[in-house]
C-alpha cells in the first residue's frame, strides 16, 4: 500500500479526474489496512469477456467473440470509410 500513499501524494485530487477513473469497476470492495479506507479497483477482464461471449450466444451469433473482435471490427469500419491502412 506504499505505492497507493506515494500515488495519493503525488496526486491529490486524482479521485476526481476522469481519466484515471475505472470504467468498469469491481462490484466489491476492499480495504487499505493502513489508512482503513474503502477502496474499489477495476473489474476483472475476464467479466468483460463472459459478457461478450454471452451477448453473441443471446445475439445467435454462431462464431465465437472475443472482446479482440471490437479491433478488428472498428478498423475494418474505418477502411471502409476511407482510412489509410498506416494511420489504422
């Protein structure tokens, strides 16, 4: 937890920017045994990954989907409008 307190010290108001928020955070909590404080970290991958698989199951999708096929659906969207395969 040496690591949080250098974190928090360096950056105070770090809990209020978005950018270093979780997007998908944990449904449980844990504490900091030092400063006895509530903390929630980011939620697993392997959650995101279920979800998917279980969208295109529900979707009637035959293939199996991985979070990885969003890549290579958005850059093959972006070619289709017109993108230069070097800035994809």
């Amino acid at each position: 937890m040496a690591i949080l307190n250098a974190l928090v010290r360096k950056y105070p108001n770090a809990n209020r920017e978005w950018v270093l928020q979780y997007v998908f955070p944990s449904r449980s909590l844990f504490k900091d045994p030092q400063s006895n404080q509530l903390y929630r970290n980011h939620a697993h991958e392997s959650g995101l990954q279920k979800a998917v698989a279980s969208a295109a199951r529900h979707a009637g999708i035959p293939k199996r989907v991985t979070c990885h096929t969003f890549q290579h659906l958005f850059a093959t969207h972006l070619l289709e409008a017109g993108y230069d395969i070097r800035t994809v």
